[in-house]
C-alpha cells in the first residue's frame, strides 16, 4: 500500500498486484492525486448558487472550451471567435488582440475582458480606464449586461457587448476545472516551491520514470478530454481534423489553423481530390494566394 508523505511529498504509490503479478490501473494514479491534495488544482464546489473562479473562466475562454457555434451576445448577435486573443499578464484587459465577428459585421480585432458578473464592468472602474477603451467583449459568467443608460453622467467608456459562458460550456464545469484548473491557479502553491528537487533526487531511476508516466497519462487524458467534449459537437472526424491542424499551428498559429479545419466544407468538397487542388483551396482559404 502507498505510505503518504509530509505535505508536497513525492513518494510514489505501490500499484496494488494481482496473484500473477500483473498491474491494477486506477482511475486516478498518485500523480493526479497528488495534484489535487496539494491545491496544484484548485477545489471548485459546482452549485448553482456559485461562480467559477474568474481564473477559471479566463482558461476555459483561452482554450475555447465552449460551445462555439452556439455564441451570442446578450443582445443576440452570433459570436464568432476567430481568436480568443493573447493572455494579458500586465494590467489592462484580460485578453489583447483577439479577432472577433458579432453578427454580420465585418471582423474586428479587439481586446476581451473576463469578469464573473457584468457588474464588474463598474465596480472594477473599467468604464473609468483608458486601457479599457478597446475592449470589444466582455465575457461574463452570468448577469444582464450594463446599460449604457445605467451608467453614470462622468463615466466615459460604455460597456462592451456581453457574452454569458454559463449555459455555453462544452463539458461541465467540474470536468473543466479538473483539465484546466491549473491554468487557473494564480502560480505554484507557495508551500510547494522549490520543495520538489529534494524529493526527485531521493527516488530511484524507476520510480522517477513512473511519475513522468503518470504525469505524461494525466497530460494525455486532458488532451483527450478536450477531443471528446468538441466530437460531442462535431462528430469524431471533424474533431481529429481539427486536433489535427491544431498540433501543425504549434505555439503561434494554433488559432489559424483551427479556423482553417473549422471551414473544411470548403475546402474539401469531394472525397478524391488531387493533393494539388487541396494544397490550392487551404491556400485559398487562408488568405495566402496574390489577388489575381
């Protein structure tokens, strides 16, 4: 049986043994577990009474763990996200150069905030701030959005268009929180700070090599997470082509190539097409062809 350490501790857990020897996987193996008890994700009780964390819903707008063909503003405008933007870590909006299209306007490049009520619109003096001033969005948990007739005679900024995640989650929030919550944390527990080294250095080449597999499984099953909860929308093949181009956008380019797989009606309309006339409609339909 596992013999549990001080808090933070690594020591790893003897996988229970059949009569022939053979291993028992669990549904959680000491990695995830170990995660969990030390806060590296953070606890979240589900009710409807209670908020997400607002660092929670920032992560869950920054992968798009949403509904995506189901956005629309409060006004009831369609949403659609050709960018959730870029992770602000300085002050100002949540998220800086995100390209949205609201209805049938022309796209619009923009930043996006991420508060839990629309309320805090005010109450953060977002209306007060000129960084504020280019926000296109304002993504909120639940809540009517601000008025602009509601606002004070001295406030200059009027409130963006609202777009409510509650009934738009792709998976429910538990389930989110348990893939993304470590996005959400502000950083590393402050107790388990550079209280890692030690530990690793005491265990041997097996052991070790046993975390980074139950690191490497608790990273695989997020990812597949996330594959199921976009092939309930779309169905498997559009999810794979999707995962697909996602992988080939690496770091910079992920979003491109997610739109690019997304208008794959376009692109791919007969099953035999040459690899010639492939290459030129994804040429096309990026963008990336002369004006003839």
């Amino acid at each position: 049986m596992a013999r549990d350490c001080t808090r933070g501790g690594l020591t790893l857990q003897t996988r229970p043994r059949t009569s022939n020897g053979a291993s028992i996987m669990s549904p959680q193996n000491f990695y995830a577990q170990w995660r969990a008890r030390n806060g590296v994700v953070p606890a979240l009780r589900e009710s409807a009474r209670e908020s997400p964390p607002e660092r929670l819903l920032q992560a869950i707008w920054q992968h798009q763990r949403l509904l995506r063909d189901k956005l629309k503003t409060s006004d009831g405008k369609p949403v659609r996200v050709l960018h959730p933007g870029f992770k602000n870590h300085e002050a100002g909006p949540d998220f800086r150069g995100a390209v949205l299209q609201l209805g049938d306007e022309p796209p619009r490049s923009g930043d996006v905030e991420v508060d839990i009520r629309s309320a805090g619109w005010r109450d953060h003096g977002h209306d007060r701030n000129p960084a504020f001033r280019n926000v296109i969005l304002h993504v909120i948990w639940d809540g009517e959005p601000a008025r602009a007739g509601q606002l004070k005679a001295e406030l200059r900024i009027e409130p963006p268009p609202a777009l409510s995640l509650r009934e738009l989650l792709d998976a429910p929030l538990g389930e989110l929180n348990l893939w993304l919550g470590h996005e959400a944390a502000e950083s590393l527990p402050e107790n388990l700070r550079g209280q890692c080294s030690a530990p690793l250095r005491k265990l041997s080449s097996e052991r070790l090599t046993e975390l980074l597999h139950q690191a490497a499984q608790v990273r695989l099953q997020s990812k597949a997470a996330q594959l199921q909860a976009r092939a309930r929308q779309a169905g498997w093949e559009q999810a794979l082509w999707e995962g697909l181009f996602r992988a080939l956008g690496y770091k910079q380019n992920v979003w491109p190539m997610q739109r690019l797989a997304e208008s794959r009606p376009q692109w791919l309309t007969e099953k035999r097409a040459s690899p010639l006339a492939l290459q030129a409609r994804l040429f096309g339909v990026s963008g990336l062809l002369p004006p003839t």
